[in-house]
C-alpha cells in the first residue's frame, strides 16, 4: 500500500509539472492517494492494537520510493502493479495499472464491467471444484484475463521475469494459465492451449 502511495504521488508531481497538466488525472490520483491513505491508517490502527510490541518497528518503516524500487530491479525484471478500485460508477469500477522497470515507468487506467468480476470467480471456482469445472467458462475467462490485465501492457514488460503485485480479485489470478488466445472451438481439452508460460 505504501509503494502505491507513494507510485501516485510521483504521478501527480509528474502531471503537475507538464505544461497543460491534466486536471482529471490529478484529481482522480489525489483521491485514490487519500483513499489508501485512510485504509493505511486502519491497517496501522490494527496492527498497533494487535501487535503493540511492533508499533516502534512500523513506524520506522518508509514507502519505497519509485527511484529506490527501479535501483533494485535487474534489466530482466518487470513489475506489474494492480490497483482495483472499490467505487463502483454506472456499474464499472477502475483498474489501475502501474508498470515498472529499470528505466521505466508506465500507469494505465482502465474502466471494468462485472465481466471482470464474473470471470474472475469462474477461475476462482474452477480451481476449488476442479470437478465441475466448465471448459468453454473456463478457457474462456483465461482468455479473458489475458486481454483484460496483461495484453495492454505486455509491450512494456521487460525481460522474462515479472513480479505481479495484485489486488482483490486479482490475487485470486493464476497468471500463468492466461491463455493468449482462445481454444479452437472444437477443442475440448487443456493440451495445446496456448498458456501465458509454456
């Protein structure tokens, strides 16, 4: 939550510097800046009141800044940051997506339907009743996935390692059973399919 916080705030100098700077955007981070804020004061409520003897050792703790978080990575090691909003506008709700690298860093936004949700607990409930799991559902939640979370940025993850920081529904995600494309629609079986990582 801390590296988000602190991923947001270099947006948002970066927006406030350009020459016409966007508003929107500034906005928008702001109140997502001040939304993890509250819910890192809840987390630190908690954990003082749960752990008390780890208060002194919290509080010495600073957010990785974004230039400190790029020194540690290596050229073959990309980090990919979701960021799933709560608020839900008009039936969608916002993906953030912060991409980093040695050199780099890029951030999307990305609006989701329940599409999203709903495939996200056909994978989730695949994999804990293997049973009755549906493979046309299935198969095709992978797919989904793959176009919604990882196709949008694939061009700019570098190198063959990726570190994936998720969030809600994301972590319920195995990434590497994405599918890249679909399975032929007479194919009924998981041999051949085109995964994420062969």
């Amino acid at each position: 939550l801390s590296g988000n916080i602190a991923a947001y705030n270099n947006l948002i100098i970066q927006e406030a510097q350009k020459t016409n700077p966007d508003s929107t955007r500034i906005s928008v981070w702001k109140d997502a800046v001040f939304d993890m804020n509250r819910e890192n004061e809840k987390i630190t409520v908690q954990i003082n009141r749960e752990f008390p003897q780890y208060n002194n050792l919290i509080q010495k703790a600073e957010p990785a800044s974004l230039v400190g978080i790029q020194k540690h990575l290596r050229r073959n090691e990309t980090i990919v940051d979701y960021l799933l909003s709560n608020e839900y506008n008009e039936g969608k709700r916002d993906l953030f997506t912060l991409v980093i690298t040695k050199d780099d860093f890029e951030f999307q936004e990305t609006s989701l339907d329940s599409l999203f949700s709903k495939n996200a607990v056909i994978i989730r409930n695949s994999f804990q009743h293997p049973s009755e799991n549906n493979f046309d559902e299935f198969t095709g939640a992978l797919a989904y996935m793959y176009r919604t979370l990882l196709k949008p940025v694939r061009q700019n993850i570098s190198g063959k390692k990726l570190i994936i920081i998720p969030d809600e529904e994301v972590a319920w995600l195995p990434f590497d059973a994405f599918l890249t494309s679909e399975p032929e629609a007479d194919q009924s079986d998981y041999e051949g399919l085109t995964y994420l990582i062969n």
